[in-house]
C-alpha cells in the first residue's frame, strides 16, 4: 500500500457532496422502477388478468433471487472484495437488464411470440406477462439490492467522521423523492400508453441512472490513489474473509438491528403497492387521485430525514429514534384499519400517510449509519448484504401474504373486478391490521435494541459526528 495523501478528496466538502448526488441520483431512479406499477393495480387487473395474488406475487419476485440464492450474501462479498466501483457498475447493468424484461413482458410483442406460449404451459393460473415480468424483476433486485449496500458503504467511505448520517438520511430522500415521483407521474405514463409505457418510462430513468453511477466511478478512482489503495484487499489485515460472516451472525447487535430492519421494512413498502388501491376502496377514488395522495407517503421522509441525520451526527440517539418510528408506524396502520369508512376521510387519510412517512424517516435514518458501529469496517460491505438479505426474506413473503389475505377476506371481488364490475372492490381492514402487527413487534425489538446496545457499549445513543 503507498503513503496516503495529506489532502484527501473526500476533505473537500464540495468534492464528497457531488460524489453524493451521483450516486443518490441513481438511487432516486431505482426507486422509481421499484414502484412504477404500484398505482397501475387495478389496470394491472383488468387488461394483463393479474389477481392480488399475482399482484403480491410480482412485489415479492423483487426479492426471490436475493432470498433463495443468496445474491445478497453474494453481493456483500463481491463488495467487499472487488470494491465499490465495480460493485456500482454491475448493480446498474444489473438492473437495466431486468427492467427491460420487465418491460418486454408487458408489450403486444411478447404476447404474440413463442415465449409467451411456452410459459402458458406451466402454471397455468398464473398469466404469462406475469411470469416472465417475475423473472424480470427479480434480475432487477438483485441490481436494486446490490446497489443499495454498495451506495451506503460508499457514504461510509466518503463521510465517516464527518456528516455520515445526514449523507445518508440526504440519500434517503433523494430515494423517496422516487417514491414521491413515482405515484405522480405513473398514472400519466399510464394514461399516455398504458401499464407497459409506464414501466418504459422508468426503464429510461434507470438507463440514466446507470450513467451517473459511471460518472462517479472516477471520483472514486482518484479517492484510492490519494488513499494509496492499489486494489481491493491490498492490505492482508484488512481482507475479508468468507469466515467472518459467523462474525456478523453471532453479533448480537447486528442481530437485534437486522430484526427490526425486516419487521420495519415488511410495513412499508408492501404497503406502497397496495396502498394506492386501499385508498381507491376506503374513499371511492379514482386511481390518479388516490395515487397522488399516496404521493405524500415520502415526504415526511424526505423533509425529515436529512434533518434527523443530522440531529445523529451531533446528539445522537439512535435507539430511541427506532423505537419512535415503531410507535408511529403501528398506530398509523391501526388508522388505516380501524377507523370505520363513515368516518375515514381525506384528511385523515393524508395525515395518517404523513405519520407512516415520518415513521419512514426516523428508522432508517437511524438504522443505516449505526451499523457501522456494530461492526468492522473490512466485513461492512458483508454486513450490509446480510441484513438486506434478512430484510428481503420479508419483503419477498410480506407482499405475497398481503395479496393472499385480501383476496381470502374478499371473497368474490377479484372476480368481479376482471370482469369489468365498475363498483368492485377490496375491504383492506385484514391487511393492514398484518402490517400493524410487524410494527408492534418492532417496538419490543426496539426495546430489546437499547437493552443490547447498553450492555455491548455499541454507542447506538452516542453521536456520530467526531469532535
């Protein structure tokens, strides 16, 4: 390894800001796609023939290949031992090629070919868009899923010292402003050319997205060679190995966190995918209307996370802003099921979505840039793709059970809705009490969090920012 620089890249506080625009743009494009069909459900419904199983199915497809095949693991340990930049770069390709199977499985191409054929044969309960739109989106998880730990080790890389939780919670929402943008422009995109332009017009975004995780490359280049580092692993005491995942399994910090994460998370963004069609239910919507209603679910985020990042980097408490967010998340799911439709208005329906975005800002502001307290940084990369691939487990049964109760509890309506009844719909009140459920499960684990991280000395309640 060669002497480091005196003056470092990262020391310049213009330099490390523009290296998180990058990288946050691109984040901000993936969560575009991630969503882009999530207010098209009832169109997904009644042109593709996609029941709310199918529905759950495909926002659990997201996950499938990170679950059963490990890739985050993988993609943990391809971080950590070939870096960042190659790391970002097959995250983005990655992504780029499943969305545009996502894409094809949506075009009057792929209905009129063999393929779609070929996959008819099997399953047949299961339409062929809906297959191959599966596969689609699970090569674009594991793109999505790889980019989101190699994006949180970059911030470690560039702001550890400095504002690392305000970069993070910064990202955050530039992330959520996706999710803000997604429920505004989908349905126009769908109102243009339908459920299959929509997704192309995402694809688009992710094709962009990709060239500023290309342009950042070379500020990270420049980091090394100021750093001295000649390649990956160039110093063996700080190598990772394969061994020190038991490390990571065996930490009980990282074990209490990563619970919460999965409980947290299983709340949220299987909600996202309903959430625009319960509201069209409750309050006789229309699906534009209600998608943008829904629009306002990440603007506590992203008014409040850059703050709550910051207010960590310089007072702390970490812990209890996970147990606040728990307690925000469960009330606000137990609003949405329990306050009798009579009652339910649009007033309450975007103040309880504000809470549930405020819930959003506080756990994951808090969650992201405490890991780093709990482990080292040579493994951090490994840590960060194992509890995301604990989170995916979640985020992979979550929506698939969501999609299975609602049509269990709704019997008939599905049937209804295919063949055109215009008055069908759903009763959301079984779902969202199973969402209210994980966030009450999330307060004891965050109380099982703050008994562990007074015990461990983790300084979870201690600032980030180093005086």
């Amino acid at each position: 390894m060669k002497e480091k620089v005196g003056t470092l890249l990262n020391d310049s506080p213009i330099a490390r800001w523009i290296a998180l625009a990058l990288i946050a743009s691109t984040m901000f494009f993936a969560y575009f796609f991630v969503d882009v069909v999530a207010p098209l459900q009832k169109d997904m419904e009644s042109i593709y023939k996609w029941s709310p199983e199918v529905f759950g199915m495909l926002g659990g497809s997201e996950f499938f290949l990170n679950v059963f095949a490990f890739f985050l693991i993988f993609s943990g340990i391809i971080l950590d031992k070939m870096g960042i930049r190659f790391t970002l770069i097959t995250s983005g390709l990655t992504m780029v090629i499943g969305a545009s199977l996502k894409f094809y499985a949506l075009t009057t191409g792929f209905a009129e070919s063999g393929l779609a054929n070929t996959l008819g044969s099997f399953l047949p309960g299961i339409p062929a868009s809906a297959k191959l739109a599966f596969f689609g989106f699970s090569i674009f998880g594991i793109g999505v899923e790889m980019a989101g730990i190699t994006v949180s080790k970059t911030i470690v890389k560039w702001f550890k010292g400095k504002e690392m939780a305000l970069a993070m919670g910064l990202e955050m929402a530039v992330a959520r402003l996706g999710v803000f943008a997604v429920f505004r422009l989908s349905p126009i995109f769908n109102e243009a050319g339908g459920p299959s332009h929509a997704v192309f017009m995402g694809l688009a975004f992710l094709c962009i997205g990709f060239i500023t995780f290309f342009i950042y490359t070379f500020m990270d280049r420049k980091l090394d060679k100021q750093m001295g580092v000649t390649s990956v692993g160039s110093d063996p005491e700080e190598e990772f190995k394969v061994s020190d995942l038991k490390k990571i399994f065996t930490n009980p910090g990282f074990l209490a966190i990563a619970g919460l994460c999965v409980l947290f998370y299983s709340a949220i963004f299987p909600f996202q995918k309903f959430a625009t069609d319960m509201l069209v239910s409750k309050l006789n919507l229309d699906m534009k209307t209600a998608a943008a209603y829904v629009s306002y679910f990440p603007i506590g985020a992203m008014i409040l996370t850059p703050f709550m990042g910051a207010f960590l980097d310089f007072k702390g408490k970490g812990a209890s802003m996970m147990l606040y967010g728990a307690i925000l998340l469960t009330i606000s799911h137990l609003i949405f099921a329990l306050v009798p439709s009579d009652v339910f208005n649009v007033p309450i329906a975007i103040g309880t979505i504000v809470i549930l975005g405020t819930a959003f800002s506080l756990v994951p502001a808090s969650m992201w840039p405490s890991l780093p307290k709990i482990v080292e940084d040579r493994y951090l990369g490994s840590a960060y793709g194992s509890i995301f691939w604990i989170q995916n487990i979640g985020l992979f049964a979550v929506p698939i059970l969501i999609g299975w109760a609602l049509n269990a509890s709704n019997p008939g309506v599905s049937e209804q809705i295919t063949a055109g009844i215009v008055d069908a719909k759903y009763n959301y009140t079984i779902p969202e009490l199973i969402f209210a459920a994980f966030g009450a499960l999330a307060i004891i684990l965050s109380f099982v969090l703050k008994s562990v991280d007074k015990k461990y000395g983790y300084g979870l309640e201690l600032p980030n920012k180093k005086k």
